[in-house]
C-alpha cells in the first residue's frame, strides 16, 4: 500500500519513508508513524510523518497494517 492518503496512516504503523535528504537516491528509512505532520487528505509525494526515532519523510509504503500491528502486540500473527 502506498502513503499517499492521509487516512492510510495512523501513528503506530510501521512504514518505509523518504527523507528529504534521501529524495534523490530513493533510500527508504523504516519505523513506526509517532505523528502525522501533512494536514491534507491526500499528497501526491507521501504523507509526511515523524517517526517514534524523531526522523521526518515522506511515506512510500505502508510495511504492516494497523490490524497486524494490533495482532502482534497481542502475540498473534
């Protein structure tokens, strides 16, 4: 799934970004959505976030969903 669509994202998901820093080479940095920093329903580069490690980008891909991240945490997969 891709991040171009703000209700795709929720704080607690783990996702690949793209920092800015980063844009020209394409590298991914993974982690889990702490905030959701882009206020439009929908951007055509990624929603930009901040991950729970502090780093901002753009999300490329959306790794794991919320409703496997709830099963997870609960031991289930």
């Amino acid at each position: 799934m891709n991040g171009k669509n703000r209700k795709d994202i929720k704080p607690g998901l783990r996702v690949n970004i793209t920092q800015k820093q980063d844009q020209h080479t394409g590298r991914l940095t993974g982690g889990i959505v702490k905030d959701i920093l882009t206020t439009s329903g929908y951007h055509p580069h990624g929603i930009k976030v901040r991950l729970e490690t502090g780093e901002v980008g753009r999300v490329q891909e959306i790794v794991e969903t919320s409703r496997e991240a709830e099963a997870t945490d609960r031991g289930v997969r």
